[in-house]
C-alpha cells in the first residue's frame, strides 16, 4: 500500500521506498522520510497532500506520495 491509499489522520509506519532515482530517495531521507519512520498524511488535495513527519508538516506531490509504501 502506498501514501496515496492511506486516510488522513491515521499514522502509519514506512516500509520503504519504492523509486530507483537516487537523488529522490536522498531528498525523501532528508525529510526524514525512511523505513520505520511514522508518518501521517494531515490533509489531501487534487495534486499532493500534506504530511507530518518528525513534527514537521510536508506538501508533497501525487508522484511522491506513491512512492512511499506503507
């Protein structure tokens, strides 16, 4: 299950990263975005959603979220 099929409000722990692009996996590990980390998708619009992770708040788009499995 990916970030885009979670509901929002619940928190969930990250599996993993399902992308072979390096630098995209560097960004998402510089937010702090990695296995076993929680995470909790706050809002959801038409083209991202807002996410919280480690106490910060994140607008990512639809391309990211899929790509972090949950």
């Amino acid at each position: 299950m990916n970030l885009m099929q979670a509901q929002e409000g619940t928190e969930y722990i990250i599996r993993g990263i399902a992308t072979e692009d390096e630098e995209l996996n560097a960004f998402l590990f510089s937010l702090g975005c990695y296995s076993g980390e929680p995470i909790t998708v706050v809002s959801r619009k038409k083209k991202n959603c807002v996410v919280s992770i480690k106490d910060a708040r994140y607008n990512i788009d639809n391309q990211l979220a899929e790509a972090i499995l949950i």
